[in-house]
C-alpha cells in the first residue's frame, strides 16, 4: 500500500471524485481517500505517476509520500495550516460585513448615515454592490475551486456556495440598474420596489459566515489529530553516541544498528535498544499509558519516545529508524486514520451524488415558486439560493472519519492500536472472545506455587531443590530457581548430575543421593505416603505439576509449578461476559490442566490440546456463528489470528502475532481487550451520531430551505440564516467527536449487553442443570464433577452438594440419559434434568 498527499480537497463530494478518478486507473486494485488527514492510500501494480497524474485530472494535487526516510515522520504533516489562512479570511471579511450590515440597519430602522446617502437609494445600492464586491474577491477561492468543479462535472460544496452567492448578487445587481433607470425617471414607487429586490446582503453574508464555519470546522478538524501529533513529538531530535571511546552527539536518524547510545536522567531515549549497563526507572506512559515507571536492567529492553527518570544507562541499539516501536505506532495510529470503516460506505455513496442532486432541487424550487408565486422572480431566487447554501455535505463524509481519528487516538494513548478503521469498527460487534491460555490469560513463565516439606522445612526444600534444578535447562528448573535467588537460598554444590528425559534429575551431595522428578519416579526411589500422593493428586486438578524431592532414600516434600494467571485475567473475563460476549480458552495444552485454569478464571467453554492449524479452524467453525475476536502471543496463534474477525496480539507477544493481529495491546494485561471493545462501541455509537445529525440535518434542512412548510406553518428561511445552518452543520458533527476524548475505556460501570438473539438461543440449548441426591460433602462434590467432565462433550461441570444441583455446559450434544449414568456410577441419584 502506498500513502499521497492529496490538495485542493474542500468538502466530501471533493474525496469522493478523487477516489473514483484514481480507481479508474488501470492496476489499481483498491483506494481510500481521506478528507480528515488530507490522505489517500492506494493499493495495486499502478505507477505513482499514473495515479498523481489522475489526481491532476480531476482538478486536484497529488504526492506521494515517504520518499525519504525517517526515524520518526515529522508532526509536519499533520500542522494547521488551513485554519490561519481562513481565520485571516474571516476577520477580513467581517471588517467590510459590519458596514454592511450597518446599512441594512438604516434601511430597517433608520440608523444615522452621512448627508450624501439622505434619499439617495442608488448611492446606497452602489455602497451595497462595493462592499460585496469586496466580500467575493476575499472570498474567491469559494468561485474559483467551485466553477472549476462544474468545468469538470465535479461540482462539490464549493459549487453550492459560489452558484447561491453568484445568483444572489447578478440579480441584485440587475435590480440595481433598473432601480436606476426608474430614479432617472422619477418613478419613486419603483425605485422602492427594486430597493426590496437587492440580495447584496445575502451573497456577502453567505460567504462571511460559511468562512466562519469553515474556520471552526478547521480548528475542530486539527484538534483530531492531536493525539498523532503528540506521537510524533516524543522521539527526541539528537542521540547521544559512543564512538571511538567518544560521547558526541549526532541527529537521531544517523544512530545505527547496533551503535551503543547513552541515556542521562531526565532525557528520553532516542531509539530502540537493550541495556548493556546501568539500571533505571523508565516512564514509558506514553506508548502503553501505564504511569507507573518500569525498572529498568542490563538486558532489559527499552523503546524509543520513554524517559529515562533516575539512573545513566549506556544501551546498544537494536530498532533504528521506521524500525523503532514508535515509528510503528504512528504508521498504525496514521494508517487507522487514512483507511475507511465499513459504515462510511453509506455516506460515500450519498457524497457523490449529493451537490449535483442539490442542484436539481434547488433548480426545481425556483421554477415551481415563480408558477405557484406568481412570477415574483426575487421570491423564487431567495427560495432557490437558500437550497443551494444551506446543504452539507462535508458532515456527511466528516461523520465517520473524525469518529474513528479521534477513537484511535484515544486508544493510542491507553496502549491500545487499532491497525485500520475496519478494526475499530468490528471489535465493538464481537460476539465471541477466544483466549489462548499461555501468555495471554497466565503470565506464560512457570511460577512456584506451594512448598510443602516433608520432615524439614520450607527453607530446606528449597535450597535442596535449588542445589539440583541450578543444572538444568528445563523451564520448570528455572521456575525453581528464580523463587530462590529471590529468597537469597543457599545452595550446595552437587556431583555426578544426570538429567533423566521424562523422569527427572539426580546427583550426589556429601556422598548422599540427591534426586527430583515426577511421582512415578521417585517413586521408584523411595517410598511415598498415600497422604502425600493424595496432595499431589490434589494439586494435579489444580493444574499444577508437582514435583518431588528426596534424599539420602528419604522423601523431603514436594514442590508444586505452574504457569501463575494473571492477576488481571479473571476481572477480564467477568467484564467480557458482562458485555454480553462468550468467553472461550483454546489452548495446546491437556485437558485437565486447562479446566483448572477454566475453573479459576470462569471462562464459558475450554477447548484443550488444540494444535495451531486446529485453533485456526476452531476460529472458523465459531465465525459460522458470530463475530469472532482472537487473543493471542505467540507464533502459533498466527493463523487463528488471521482467522478471526478481529485478532488481537498481546504486546509483549512475538512479531509474528502482532504482525497478523488487526489490534495489538502494548501493555501485557487482558484487561485492555474489553477496553479496546468499549472504545470501539463509544465510537461506533459516535459516528451513528454523527451520521444522524448529517442525513436529518440535510433532510429537514433542505425542504424548509425550499419553502415546503410556508403552505403548512408559514416557516420561510432567509438564505443568510441558511448560511448560519451550514456552517455549524459541519463543525457540530466534528465537535461531537471530540467528545470521544473524554471516554474513559477503562470503567465497566456503563457496559451493556450486546447479545444475538439466535446465539442466545444456542447457548441456552448447551447448558443442563442436574438435580441429585445423595451428595454430602466437598467430596461428593468432586467425584460427581470428575465423572461428569469425563463424559465427551462436557466441557465444564459446576457441583454444589449444599444446593444438590450439578449445571453442566456442554462443547457439544451430550444425552440426559449419559449424563444421568455418569453420576449414578458414583453411587449417587438424578431426579431431574433440566
């Protein structure tokens, strides 16, 4: 996909001529126009000179850009040019407006004006014709970029405004001459007459005030983008480098891979790099939002745009240029807002037939009411001048996009990237949620979890187990060892190491036999208690893996590991549920495992011991049946993540998953997947908003202008006050946007169920609730679930021995009669199945 820089764009019909001229060129297989960010992306095997060539054709101005390469693109593109420019219009214009209007003030009460006007109507109209004339020569880009887009057959709002205002003011001047003619011949009544006729006003207020909605809408359009400016001014300008035992420092875009930089408090870091000395606290609140800064290592890694708060650090670089996280979270945030949603497809299609359809209404309008009016051609003209001014269709092409740049800003600021506003738009309509287990809903790190010793101590175990495991390369034994060192444990120096693939380690300390593994093996060692075997059953539902340590043919107790939740995940599962959505784990790894971790965070349904193309197909059974958003760190969840509606990558996940996510979440914490959901629904909501005030802003606006309701109500609409109405059209639905600033994603209390009635209906169909007899403790309890998550198609059984009560969900059909055998094999009795 290549981006341009497009010019000359003033309104929707403006975007949507560029779109279709470039589209007809041959190679091109897809292009987006943006009238926000003054941007198209262009996708296909045609040339840039072919496509600019196009844009040139159609009356506008094309570049291509990133010609040259940037550490990080310059704020420049984004700066606010228009508004001073139109500002300066404004104020120029309001300067001769104001004797205008001073002289309307004579006509309609009488206010004092020097002797030469005292009864001299004609003087009066030539001040009149001089001040507009003045007006439209300030304002002559309106004519200009107007009647070129008739030349062409493009009219856009230009064209509105340049043909109301031009109707207005050749007409007045044509009843200028002949109030004229009719002073000459003393023919008072006539002179006054024509008088009635002038719309000099009306043309110079038309241009005055639709500069000034242009000005506003201006300014409100700048302030969207602020979130990308902002982006764009936190990588610093200069780095400090080490070269040849040197510090000197060099512009940023001349750091190299590898180089090694140096850091000072208080300074931000200028790429991306791993610590090779020193240690610090950085703030990195300004790509992932979190305020809290992070400690900082030799070896840790640290990105371009954070501060460095406390200590020096010399770093090598590893990530220069477009390269560094930075660079491309502003490619994602610019490219989110250079693309389309979906939804704007309406507004496009309505933008490109809309200023010629106006036209034709307009030109209807004057014909019926010089029938219906009896000739009366000034009646007629104002009727047809307020059609043409008080039509909008910028709030139409600028209801979607200044929704979705202001929406992935925001998000940009909480960490959370949405890639296109196609992304934006869907994740807000996701009816299913699949979570894979390791690294998204656990930390993906194997933790300690329980010391239990055997006749010693806690502190003893460890550093027995500590002593063996500091040999191994298993993600277990490092799990050991790292709950040591964090303890400060001791450890002995052991001999004859021998690692027993699938069984366990053994060696020697002080002539003593040393050894650790699964039960089945040190089993074979030594003897083991059936209390023992029992917690270690215990802790295997738990889906932790316990360990056993003897020595010198003795059992010193067991040591219990696990990939540890999140401490985020289960609060994450419960909003997602709150919103309506099904929460599904997929995971690779065994079944028992993954219902323990099921059962601690609630998810609705576990599908366990799924290879990657199995959760790729997984993905797509569930899109048979609803939206589909796929949650994902690693290599193999790739394909599921292409998969799904929407894919979502974790930010400490690898490049490849966020490569092939449509949203990727800077910080780890599932938490920020129902905030991207409630940021895309504030923003869907936004541009329903925003649409509805376009279309019944244009379909109530339009037939009023027309004169459809004097008949009925005798409403009659000035073309000045038609003018007023068009300028805040388009800067109300720019200002509603704005809004999305204050919407804070994080806060659940205002979530509301979104739920698919057929899905519902599903889901009702594969839950079943058991009633027994005969449970009569904790035991029971568990029993009665082992057996009936052994029954195939059950994925999760909740028993309660106090209620008496089994609700069993079901991944597939599973049969009462099954079900009730289940149980009753255990001893106890179903009196009903609901």
């Amino acid at each position: 996909m290549e981006q341009y820089s497009v010019t000359g764009m003033s309104c929707a019909a403006c975007s949507a001529h560029v779109e279709k001229a470039v589209k007809k060129v041959s190679g091109v297989t897809s292009c987006s126009v943006s009238l926000l960010t003054n941007s198209m992306s262009v996708e296909g095997t045609a040339s840039p000179e072919a496509i600019v060539a196009a844009v040139k054709a159609a009356g506008y101005g094309a570049k291509l850009k990133g010609a040259k390469k940037e550490s990080v693109k310059s704020d420049d593109n984004f700066k606010d040019r228009e508004t001073p420019k139109l500002l300066a219009r404004f104020i120029i214009s309001l300067v001769f407006w104001l004797p205008f209007m001073y002289l309307m003030g004579h006509m309609l009460w009488e206010w004092p004006l020097p002797p030469f006007f005292n009864g001299n109507h004609v003087a009066m109209g030539i001040a009149e014709l001089i001040l507009c004339v003045i007006i439209m020569v300030i304002n002559q880009k309106f004519f200009i970029s107007g009647f070129k887009s008739l030349w062409r057959r493009a009219p856009n709002m230009d064209a509105l405004v340049a043909l109301g205002s031009s109707a207005a003011f050749i007409y007045s001047v044509v009843a200028l001459f002949l109030m004229t003619d009719a002073q000459v011949h003393g023919n008072h009544a006539a002179v006054m007459k024509y008088m009635d006729e002038f719309y000099f006003e009306s043309a110079a207020t038309i241009l005055t005030l639709i500069t000034l909605g242009k000005t506003l809408e201006a300014r409100s359009k700048g302030r969207t983008t602020d979130a990308l400016k902002g982006l764009m001014k936190l990588a610093p300008k200069t780095a400090t480098v080490v070269r040849d035992g040197q510090e000197i420092t060099v512009p940023v875009e001349q750091v190299k891979k590898g180089d090694i930089f140096v850091v000072r408090p208080g300074e931000s870091i200028p790429v991306d790099g791993v610590i090779t000395e020193g240690n610090s606290a950085v703030d990195e609140s300004t790509l992932t939002g979190e305020s809290i800064p992070v400690d900082k290592t030799v070896g840790s890694a640290v990105s371009a745009g954070t501060l460095n708060q406390s200590g020096f650090i010399r770093c090598e670089a590893t990530r220069v240029g477009e390269d560094t996280t930075l660079s491309q979270i502003i490619q994602m945030v610019e490219g989110a807002a250079s693309s389309k949603a979906p939804i704007a497809k309406v507004a496009d299609k309505v933008s490109g037939v809309f200023v010629p359809s106006v036209m034709g209404i307009a030109l209807l309008t004057f014909i019926v009411w010089l029938f219906v009016g009896k000739f009366v051609v000034g009646f007629a003209l104002a009727r047809a001048i307020s059609v043409l001014v008080i039509s909008c269709p910028c709030a139409l092409g600028l209801a979607t996009p200044v929704a979705v740049m202001v929406g992935n800003g925001k998000g940009a600021r909480n960490g959370i990237l949405f890639k296109t506003a196609a992304s934006l738009e869907i994740t807000g309509r996701a009816q299913y949620v699949v979570l894979d287990k390791t690294g998204t809903i656990t930390k993906g790190a194997p933790q300690v979890t329980d010391i239990i010793p055997a006749g010693i101590t806690e502190g003893e175990l460890l550093s027995l187990a500590y002593s063996l495991e500091r040999r191994s390369e298993h993600p277990l034994a490092r799990a050991i060892i790292t709950r040591a060192e964090d303890e400060d444990i001791n450890y002995e120096e052991v001999e004859d190491f021998k690692a027993l693939p699938g069984n366990g380690l053994t060696a020697t300390v002080k002539k003593e036999v040393l050894c650790g593994g699964n039960l089945a093996y040190i089993s074979s060692q030594v003897t083991i208690s059936e209390e023992i075997k029992a917690t270690a059953e215990r802790l295997s539902e738990e889906g932790k893996t316990p360990l056993f340590f003897a020595r010198g043919g003795k059992l010193c107790g067991i040591i219990a590991v696990a990939d540890v939740i999140k401490e985020d995940s289960p609060q994450a599962i419960h909003e997602l549920q709150n919103m309506g959505i099904k929460v599904i784990m997929l995971t690779g790894d065994n079944e028992r495992t993954a219902k323990a971790i099921a059962q601690k965070v609630g998810v609705d349904e576990v599908i366990a011991g799924v290879l990657p193309d199995g959760k790729e197909s997984v993905v797509r059974d569930l899109k048979a049946k609803g939206k589909v958003i796929m949650v994902g760190d690693g290599i193999n969840d790739a394909p599921a993540l292409t998969s799904a509606d929407i894919g979502i990558a974790i930010g400490a996940g690898t490049d490849i998953a966020i490569d092939a996510a449509d949203v990727v979440l800077m910080k780890n914490q599932l938490l920020d997947v129902p905030a991207a959901i409630r940021l895309s629904r504030a923003t869907l909501t936004n541009i329903y908003e925003n649409l509805f005030w376009a279309f019944i802003y244009n379909t109530l606006g339009i037939p009023l202008a027309a004169g459809v309701f004097i008949p009925l109500f005798g409403w009659e609409l000035n073309p000045m006050f038609g003018a007023a109405a068009m300028s805040l059209s388009s800067f109300c639905v720019v200002m509603n946007a704005l809004r999305l600033n204050l919407f804070n994603p994080h806060k659940a209390k205002k979530d509301r169920k979104v739920k698919n009635k057929e899905i519902q209906k599903k889901e009702d169909n594969m839950q079943k609730t058991l009633k027994i007899e005969g449970m009569m403790c904790a035991h029971c309890e568990m029993h009665t679930k082992n057996a009936l998550e052994a029954v195939e198609g059950v994925s999760l059984a909740e028993v309660s021995h106090k209620s008496g009560t089994a609700v069993v969900t079901l991944a597939n059909p599973v049969s009462d009669e099954v079900l009730k055998q289940a149980v009753e094999k255990e001893g106890y009795k179903v009196v009903e199945i609901v």
